[in-house]
C-alpha cells in the first residue's frame, strides 16, 4: 500500500483486486469481505475488477486484503 494510504477506513472506498472473471469469483470476493467486522456491504464490478466497501466503523485495510487473500484473490496496492 502507499504511505500516504491510512490504514483504517469509514465509509466506501473502492479496491483494485487481479484475477477476478465470474460469478463465483464475485460470490467469494463478496462473502470473504462481508465477513470482515464492521463491513456494511460490498460491490463487486467484475468489468472493471473493482471491489466498493462501505464501513460502519474503521476497518483495517489489511483485513480486507486478507479477506481477499482467503477468497483465492489479491488486491493491487
């Protein structure tokens, strides 16, 4: 990530993640981030390969990342 980036979020903030190409992909992106404490909903837009999350409460950048990690994809830094 950049230095500049905080570590936490509120509110939406939209990710670049690589290898994403169907529905399943969506589905487990989708299923991994909700369950990330504080995560209010997820968007998948598999054309541009972005994921929107709104938060409720800070989330850690890193628990995102991670969320994607265990759904088989990455995030782009």
């Amino acid at each position: 990530m950049l230095s500049n980036t905080p570590r936490t979020f509120v509110g939406s903030t939209t990710f670049t993640v690589t290898g994403m190409t169907c529905a399943h992909c969506q589905r487990a992106v989708t299923e991994e981030i909700s369950g990330v404490a504080g995560v209010r909903s997820v968007t998948v837009d598999l054309a541009s390969g972005t994921v929107t999350v709104t938060a409720d409460r800070p989330v850690d950048r890193a628990d995102i990342a991670a969320a994607v990690d265990e759904a088989g994809y990455a995030l782009v830094p």
